[in-house]
C-alpha cells in the first residue's frame, strides 16, 4: 500500500537528532494533515498508530494525546467515517495456507480494523459485511488473547452500538472531512469539522 512507502519516507526525512516523542509527533502530524485533505489511507495510519500507542502507554488516552498533539487523536468519530469509507471488497483477507500476494489495489489490515470496516458496513445494512462480521467473530474468541489489539474492536463495537438506531436515531453524518480515497481517486464526503 502507498501509504506505508509515504510514511516510511517521511520516518528517514526526519532528524535523527530529534526525541523519540517528537518525531512520533512529526511523523503522526504528516499523516493526520494529508487524513484531513482527503486520503482516508492515511486516516487507517493513524487509526493504527493512536491504538499502538494506547497499548503501548497501558490505555492512557491522555498520554497517547501528549504524544499525537492536542486536537489529533483519532476518536470514534474518525474511526467510523474511515470505516465507512473502505470498500469491503478491497480488503485482503488471506485463507489459511494460501500463499499468494494481494492485488495492488487491496487494503492489508490489521484484524481488528476489518473487523470493525465489517461492522460499520454492516450496521449500515450491507448484507456481505454482515456475513463476513457473522464469520470473524467466529475466530474471535480464538485470537482474543494473542491479540492485543483485539480490545480496541471491542470499545469500537460497543461505542457503535450506543450511537446506533437503539440510542436515538442512526448516525447520519460525520464530523469529519472526509473527500478522497487511500488511492486518491473520486470524493467519498465532506462536511466541516467542528
């Protein structure tokens, strides 16, 4: 995926000299910038990185905040919009044994983001998303234990289900600019920030 080859070229740009949390910061601060211009790809990025960090500082979203700057934590709000946002279709899930290499267009996630793009897409009445989520819970209680990022699928699931249809209504816009794709291709959405 372009995103990891952009950010590994941004990771040598940055000075060798600087602290470790400051180049996180550097680095995290490129990232949300072109998140917010429109690449949802990058969006996942930091998706990823504020739940690295979180189990990396034992759950303290003030710390993972200190780290990230003020104003840049990607919360449940930006998790939702890029999950919405990700074509189910695109995602390279591997079968056991298989040992081919994903297309070039396919989206390699970490487990807990598929299973959190099949919930967003499912509670928005896509029938294969609900399917595949039916299947990947299956294996959950399987991984839960070798997979720290596990709980983070579990926050995003029971957040959803609290803003969902039960708790006043669906969901219907987000906060979030939101207008290309990891590819750059056609706008998603967008809408301002708050």
């Amino acid at each position: 995926m372009r995103i990891d080859v952009l950010v590994s070229d941004w990771k040598a740009g940055l000075s060798s000299e600087l602290p470790v949390e400051e180049r996180e910061r550097e680095l995290y601060g490129q990232a949300w910038e072109a998140y917010l211009a429109g690449d949802y790809g990058f969006g996942l990025w930091c998706w990823h990185e504020c739940d690295r960090l979180t189990n990396d500082l034992r759950g303290s979203i003030r710390e993972v905040t200190r780290v990230v700057g003020p104003g840049r934590y990607f919360g449940f709000s930006h998790r939702k919009a890029v999950a919405l946002a990700v074509p189910i279709e695109r995602i390279y899930r591997p079968r056991k044994g298989d040992m081919s290499t994903p297309r070039t267009d396919a989206f390699v996630l970490p487990h807990y983001q598929v299973l959190c793009v099949y919930l967003a897409h499912a509670e928005a009445g896509d029938p294969k998303a609900k399917a595949l989520l039916g299947i990947a819970l299956g294996e959950l209680e399987d991984r839960r234990r070798a997979d720290p990022f596990l709980r983070h699928f579990e926050t995003f699931r029971d957040l959803f289900a609290r803003t969902g249809p039960a708790a006043g209504g669906p969901h219907t816009g987000s906060t979030v600019p939101l207008t290309g794709t990891a590819q750059g291709t056609a706008p998603v959405r967008r809408s301002s920030a708050k």
